[in-house]
C-alpha cells in the first residue's frame, strides 16, 4: 500500500460529512427552542431535573460524557438547601447548557448519597465522562458558586473536549426568525470540493480548503471533521508502519513514538486500540509528554465523532487516569 492512497476506510465514512452539516443546523434550532423552554438540546431532558436510583445511569453517568453534570444533593428539611436549589437552578437556566444540573433528594436515595460519601448537605457534586468531582458543601456566596462553575465548564473543555450545548439567549423579536427553517449555508460547494480533494488524497489540498471555510465559520462540524482525518493522513502519509510499530513496542515509554502508532492504529481501523493506546500513555507519563498523549487523544476524538460509543468510553477511561 502506498502512504499517499490511504483512506479513512472503516473508521469514518466521508458521506457523514454532509449528514454533520445538515445535523448542525438541526441542533441550531433546537438550541434556540432549548433558550426559550429551557430544555437541554444534546438528549432533549431538562436543564434542571431530578434524579433517582434508578435512574442515575443514564441521566448521570451517560449524559456526562456529553455535558457536565452538576448534583444538588437536598432534602426538604433542609434550610440552606432551599437557599441553594433556586441558585442553582438560576444559574443552570444562566450557562444555558454548558452544564446540567441534577437534584437528588437524599430522603428518597439513600444508596446514591452513601455512594458520593456526602457528610452533610447541601452538597455539591460534579459528575464528567462518568468520573465524579466533589465542588462544595454548605450555602456558598453566589461568587464563589460561579467560580466554582467556571471552573468546571473549562475543565471539560480543556481536560475532555466536553463542552455541552451552549446556547444564547434570544430576544422575543428574534424567535420568530429562529423558529424559521435554517438557510443553506455558503459553504457547500468549497466543502464538497474539499471532500472530494480528501477522498482522492491530496491532503495538502483537502486541508487548505477546510481551513479557508473554518477561518469564516470556526464551529462548522462538517469542515472541522474533514480536518481532523486529512490532518491525521497527513501525518501518517509518510511514516513506515512496521518501523513505528517496532519502534512503539520496544519503547513502550516513548510517548512521540506511542502517538504515531495510536495514528496509525485509527487510519487502520483499530479506533479502541488508539485509544487505549494514549490513555495509556497518559496514565504513564506526567508533565509535557502526558499533554502531548492528551491532546492527541482529543484529537482523535474529532475524528471519530463526539457521539460514538467507543470516543464515550474513551472519554470515561481519560478521565479515570487523570483525576
């Protein structure tokens, strides 16, 4: 096989570039639809909503590795508690889904309130990629709360690429204009140009012409899927496969050497194995090589797709490493 003609065959079908295109404008409107009813957009639940035992899996953990998720633990005795829950709550509908909140009445759910090891409440709890991260406990000055918040949106981003679904708050003359169907965007024909450069491997190509539609529109998913493979085949395009491979083996704690194989093990195909390749990797090493495996895995991710099973456990894996 020669280095130039390979493909992203297996791993991410290039027709799913249009389909991100056309899912964007789906999302922006039910991001705009979520700012006016105060719905989450990314599962459709609540900003705000109260969690059970049973329950817990699927609103919790598995929405994390989505968005981060805040837990209110309170109880209806509780005075400082009925001082926070509305603050939250304000501040919830405020970051407009940059995090959910989660209220766990600690009466009704013994088990999960034994799990977090509250001592007392109110208590406050983060959960991201299915790790979960003591914030404060007691009443804290709304300040403080923010920063607390801040904090925590950032980490997400910054430790897991989870960023949630955002969404600006609109203006009542402005809803009727975004409850209208979503324009075609300009930049079909320089993305399908830029497909098609990819799908034919002139990468240098492929990877220009996504720039050029992401310097205009820097959050388009269509263009900035397409430069994380062509920027991942540009990398590999070179690289002798047994070479890096021998050389990954015999130096397990080589880090650069540990990243260009997790390359080569997605263009393969063998996405699980390049991503536990660098959550190794991370899990080894500390200082600039352990951000190095970090921010590749990142990477990584954009090839593969947020929404993808196997990125959600890798997520959940980094995050058990790093915390």
């Amino acid at each position: 096989m020669q280095p130039r003609n390979m493909s992203m065959s297996g791993v991410v079908d290039l027709a799913a570039l249009k389909a991100a295109g056309e899912a964007k404008q789906k999302a922006e409107q039910a991001r705009a639809e979520a700012a006016r009813t105060g719905q989450a957009p990314a599962s459709g639940a609540r900003l705000v909503f109260d969690v059970d035992e049973a329950g817990f899996q699927q609103d919790v953990l598995q929405r994390s590795t989505e968005v981060p998720v805040v837990i209110d633990f309170w109880a209806e005795w509780c005075e400082p508690c009925k001082q926070l829950g509305p603050l939250l709550e304000r501040l919830a509908g405020e970051y407009a889904g940059k995090f959910v909140l989660a209220k766990i009445d600690v009466d009704a759910n013994q088990m999960l309130f034994q799990q977090f090891g509250v001592q007392g409440i109110p208590a406050v709890f983060a959960v991201v990629a299915g790790q979960p991260i003591p914030l404060f406990q007691g009443a804290a000055p709304e300040a403080q709360i923010r920063q607390v918040l801040d904090q925590l949106v950032q980490a997400a981003e910054q430790q897991f690429g989870i960023v949630g679904a955002p969404v600006e708050p609109q203006a009542a003359d402005e809803q009727e204009q975004a409850e209208a169907p979503a324009p075609a965007g300009p930049y079909d024909a320089l993305l399908e140009a830029a497909n098609q450069a990819l799908d034919s491997g002139d990468l240098g190509g492929a990877i220009q012409a996504y720039k050029n539609v992401l310097s205009d529109d820097p959050a388009n998913p269509e263009a900035k899927l397409g430069l994380a493979q062509a920027e991942l085949l540009r990398r590999v395009q070179d690289l002798d496969p047994q070479a890096v491979r021998k050389e990954a083996a015999e130096n397990p704690a080589d880090v650069p050497a540990q990243i260009r194989a997790a390359d080569l093990d997605l263009v393969g195909g063998h996405v699980e194995d390049a991503f536990g390749r660098l959550v190794d990797a991370v899990k080894r090493n500390a200082g600039d090589d352990r951000e190095a495996a970090r921010l590749r895995l990142l990477e990584l991710f954009e090839v593969i797709g947020a929404e993808d099973p196997r990125v959600t456990a890798a997520r959940t894996a980094l995050a058990r490493v790093l915390f």
